[in-house]
C-alpha cells in the first residue's frame, strides 16, 4: 500500500477490523509511490459508528466530505460548522457533520441502435435523446447509461407498460431487455410562462452570494420566477430557509437532485473522470454536463446564473435571444478597448495554445449562459463524450464549466452561441466604463488582487447588495416586521 495514497486509510481501517474482528493474520506492506502528496485527513466508518478526526493540524481552511459508494445517494442532514470552509484553527470545542443515505441508485444500460453510436468514432454526432419509461415518467438515457434515485427499496417499479416489479428482483440478475423499454424522448414541454433559472452554491458564503443574486433576479424579471438550486451541495441551514424565501421573494425554488454520476465518466481507479478530487470540479460537472438529464420536460430554456452575480436587468429577456441551433449561449470575456489594461497578462486564451484553438474566436466567461434544453439533449453525448477523452489529462480543462464548451466550438464540433458582450460585466477582465451598462456583474476572481468575494461585491454591486443582503438578514431572523420585498428595494441600484 502507498502510505500516502488516498486508498490507504481505508485500506487500513478494513485490515484493522479484519484483524480485530475476525482474528485475520494481517501483513501490510509499504510500497512508496514517487509524487504521492498526501492532502487529506480521513477516517472510515466500518459499522455506522462516528468517523471522529480528533485533531486536524493546518493553518489552511478544510472540506469535510463524505465517500460512499456509487449506488449511494447520500445526503448532508446536520452540520453545526461551515462544512465547505471550515478554519480548524478558528474553532474549538467539538462539531458534528451528519449524512444520510436516502436513495439507492438503479442504474441500466440502454441504446437504439449500434453500440458505436454511443463509445466509437460515431460519439461526436449530434443525435435525437433517448428516454426510458420508468413508472411512467421519462428518464433521459445519457451516452448509453440511466440511474433512478430509489428511496423505497421495498417498492416496486415499472419499465414500459409493463406489469410492476419488486425491487428486490433484479438481484442479482439483470432486467432483461425489451425494446418497448426505449424510445425517442419526447418534445420540450410549452412555455409554462415563467423564467426558470439554474444556480449551484456550496458553503455559507455562496450561499450568502446566492440569496442576493437570487433577490435580484426576481427585483428586475417581467415574469415569475422559478429557481433551480442543486440539493446534494446546500447546507441543511439553507434548505431550512427556502419556504421563507419563496414567501418573499413570490417566487417558487426547486430543490433538484443533480442525476447519478453516470459509470461511463469513472476511471480505473473508482474515481469521477476529470473531477480530480476537487469538489469546486464537481460542481462545474454537474453545472454543465447533464443539463439535458437535469431539465428534461422542466422548460424549453433555462438560464444559469452563478451565485455570486448581481442581475440587473430583466433576465426574461434571455428566453427569446436566437441561438441559431446551438445548445448554449454564453457572453464573450470583454475584449480590444473594453478589456481590463492591468490583467491582459492574465488573459490565458490569448496565448499559447488557447489562441492558436481559438483562431480568432472570442473565448466565452460561463458565469452566466442560456439552455435550450431540446438542442444540448441532441448534443449532450458528444459533449460528455468530449469530456470523457479530455478529463483525464491534468493539463486539460482547468476551467472545467469553460474551457470544454469554447474547445468545442472553435473545434467545430458543439456550436456555442454569443450573448451581447453588455449582459455580462466582470471587474477583473473588463474596462471600468464597461460597467455604465452592464446587465449583470459577476464577481470574477481578480487574478492580481484575489480579492474576497463578499467584500468585492459590496464595493462593485452597492448599495444594491449592501441592501439586499440585510433584507435577507431580516427574513432569516424572521423579522415579522419586514416590508415587502419589491417595496423595500424599489429605486435601489448600483453605482456605476
């Protein structure tokens, strides 16, 4: 065993409980691998009993995360720390972080067609989805691969308009397979007359960055306003606030559980292709890579927006822009005159290899980019596909949620559409003046200054932000009080 591997600790506590439990002859032998860099503190929980880390020796700030197996869905309950920034140094006394495994996942296979259309030189063709009938509803069938989330593992389903079936048998045989299992997804549903827009956040202050994003969406949107939030990576605190936002904000949240890590994109070793450990990865996969999973039958279109952005203007807007066929459309980084002067050497994509790619194309920022749900279900495949060849490469895709689409586009091989360059607006990349007319602004990461995040949106975005954020301290103190909301912010902008 690599005593600095990730897998050792875990090998350890099972030839530990083998050696206590069941009196085994244990032997362990070191085989030092060179590079390892051990960067995890972790500790495995054989029974169900608590996984206690009695001391964690850093200056830095910490992750806690927990790792199950895939058929797990396995769900963070209690938490009385900042489980995604927790500063050991910081804290004393003790803290607990609960999970639940709520969900066992079902997972199948299933093509119409040659197998070639779904791994083979066929894979980077655009094709029609397919869905598979499960109790009536379709599941979108993604590079071959489908997974439902069963919460009653003694209940029953059914495929196609077949007779209903136990759970418990299909183990161990596989389903056989009937092609009246499969068929073409259907069309996208009709325009249910609201905006619906994708977000994910993980920690207290994305989650703090969220909320004001969240509220100034809906103080400037034409239309009502459904918001898609990712579950697996909010705070129970959070999800304990979402009645009282819905109620103030007159809009509905929807707490969606991003689909099952499909088999396809784990290597070797057990681990997610191109995730490389890093839950920030994780999250960028999961914000780009299934959205024709996530929203199929939600909406014809879907506009993310990240967390820490301050929309200014109408986001209805974006529901009618022509994407000319494309999945996506996303804003080009400000560029010539409207460029930032004091990061143009920080400007990755125009230089080396990204501008001999990009050939003249303009390299497009992901913070905020429109769906059409239809064609990235057409595209979907190859664009995983894509992700699947290019992930395990350390030197491919740092920017994961970026770099993929703008590679494929300029490769001629997903079409990516523009935004107006005024819908998008960040500090870090963009000219001052650029701001006067910004219909949003999103809080880039300034490469030279690495500014916080909070206290660069309180000077960018105030006194908009500034009043928003201590709107939101009301609700969640529940101030009984409150005015309401569009009232409380009507006037309120930002200095340009």
């Amino acid at each position: 065993v690599d005593p600095l591997g990730e897998t050792a600790p875990v090998v350890a506590a099972i030839l530990a409980t083998l050696r206590r439990d069941l009196d085994f002859s244990v032997k362990l032998a070191f085989a030092p691998v060179d590079g390892s860099d051990l960067r995890k503190w972790t500790r495995t929980s054989m029974y169900g009993e608590a996984a206690l880390f009695d001391a964690l020796l850093t200056e830095g700030r910490v992750r806690v995360d927990v790792a199950t197996p895939r058929a797990w869905r396995a769900r963070l309950t209690e938490s009385t720390c900042d489980a995604d920034n927790l500063a050991p140094a910081e804290i004393t006394g003790a803290h607990a972080v609960s999970y639940e495994i709520d969900a066992i996942y079902q997972r199948g296979r299933a093509r119409k067609g040659s197998a070639m259309a779904e791994l083979g030189p066929e894979a980077d063709k655009p094709r029609p989805s397919i869905c598979v009938s499960y109790n009536g509803t379709e599941v979108p069938v993604l590079n071959g691969e489908f997974a439902v989330a069963v919460e009653d593992s003694n209940g029953a389903f059914v495929l196609g308009a077949g007779a209903p079936q136990a759970m418990t048998s299909i183990a161990p045989h596989p389903l056989r397979y009937k092609d009246a299992y499969v068929a073409n997804c259907s069309g996208p549903p009709k325009d249910d007359g609201r905006v619906h827009v994708f977000s994910v956040a993980s920690g207290a202050a994305y989650e703090r960055l969220l909320r004001i994003m969240m509220g100034s969406v809906v103080l400037r949107a034409s239309k009502p306003v459904t918001f898609w939030l990712l579950r697996e990576f909010l705070s129970p605190g959070f999800v304990e606030t979402v009645p009282a936002l819905e109620e103030v904000l007159n809009t509905h949240i929807r707490l969606a559980d991003g689909p099952a890590w499909p088999e396809f994109l784990v290597d070797e070793s057990g681990a997610k292709v191109g995730v490389r450990g890093d839950k920030q990865r994780l999250i960028w996969a999961y914000k780009l890579l299934f959205l024709d999973g996530l929203f199929h039958g939600v909406a014809p279109r879907v506009i993310f927006v990240d967390a820490d952005q301050v929309v200014l203007s109408d986001v209805a807007l974006l529901t009618k822009v022509d994407l000319g066929g494309a999945p996506y459309a996303m804003v080009p980084f400000c560029r010539g005159e409207d460029a930032n002067p004091t990061t143009l050497g920080h400007r990755f994509w125009d230089q080396g290899f990204w501008k001999d790619h990009l050939n003249g194309s303009a390299y497009h920022i992901s913070a905020l980019f429109v769906v059409d749900v239809a064609a990235f279900s057409v595209y979907g495949d190859a664009i995983r596909g894509a992700f699947r060849g290019m992930g395990p490469d350390p030197n491919s895709l740092a920017n994961l949620d970026q770099d993929l689409p703008n590679y494929l586009h300029a490769a001629g091989r997903v079409p990516l559409a523009s935004l107006p360059d005024d819908w998008l607006y960040c500090e870090a990349w963009c000219h001052p003046r650029a701001k006067a007319n910004a219909k949003s602004i999103d809080m880039c990461q300034n490469p030279r200054t690495k500014e916080y995040k909070l206290d660069m949106a309180k000077r960018i975005a105030d006194p908009l932000w500034t009043k928003l954020d201590a709107y939101f301290d009301g609700v969640l103190s529940d101030d009984s009080a409150r005015t309401p909301f569009l009232e409380a912010l009507r006037g309120v902008t930002v200095e340009a």
